[in-house]
C-alpha cells in the first residue's frame, strides 16, 4: 500500500496542541508554527510519520516519546494513549495506542484526554 502525505486534520492538530499545552516545559507556540505546515501519512490508520520542514523552529525536547503520558477514555473506561513522538527537535509521529477489542474510529477530542507530564 502506498503512502500518501496530506496536511495534518483539524483534529489531528487539537490532539497534538491539547497534549503539548499541558506541559508548562514546552514551547507549545514553537510546536504550532510546526504543525501548520507538517504533512502526515498513514503507515496504518492508528500510527502516523509526521514530516516537516526543516526551517521551521526546533522543538526543545528530547527524541522520542513526548514526555507526557496521554491517556484515552470514553469517561468510563480506559481507551488507549496517545504518543507523539520527537526526532530532532521536530514532530515525526502520531500514534493512538489502543487496547480495545475494537479498534477507535476517530482520533480522542482533547476533552476524551487525561495528560500527565512526565
């Protein structure tokens, strides 16, 4: 299957920037300016390579996972996590890691989210 590049959704930005924004340690503008110009394809629908262009802004963080820990729940029971992950001081990776029987449908609104910085 073929992966094509295409800007990153409305939701796909709000997930990223609801994350980001609960950490006072991160420069979640810095991380904005990136996302409006980032491309995203689907490796599968649940895990995402990010790319972008090297002018833009580092991203003060260490490479990997974002230090937060984002998990999922329905306001019952857990869902899953988000993981965005850090190359280079540069987004390149959205992934929803879920645990349900069935896989989600959409990607968590902001408010589906419970963040905890590292």
């Amino acid at each position: 299957m073929a992966m094509t590049e295409s800007a990153l959704t409305d939701e796909e930005r709000a997930l990223i920037l609801a994350i980001v924004r609960k950490t006072a340690h991160y420069d979640a503008d810095a991380l904005q300016a990136e996302l409006a110009r980032a491309l995203i394809s689907h490796g599968t629908t649940w895990v995402c390579d990010v790319q972008v262009q090297a002018s833009t802004p580092v991203f003060d963080c260490p490479d990997g996972p974002f230090p937060a820990r984002a998990f999922v729940s329905d306001g019952i029971d857990y869902q899953g996590e988000i993981i965005i992950w850090i190359t280079r001081g540069h987004l390149s990776g959205l992934e929803y890691a879920w645990v349900t029987d069935q896989p989600p449908t959409r990607w968590p609104r902001p408010e589906e989210l419970e963040v905890h910085p590292a």
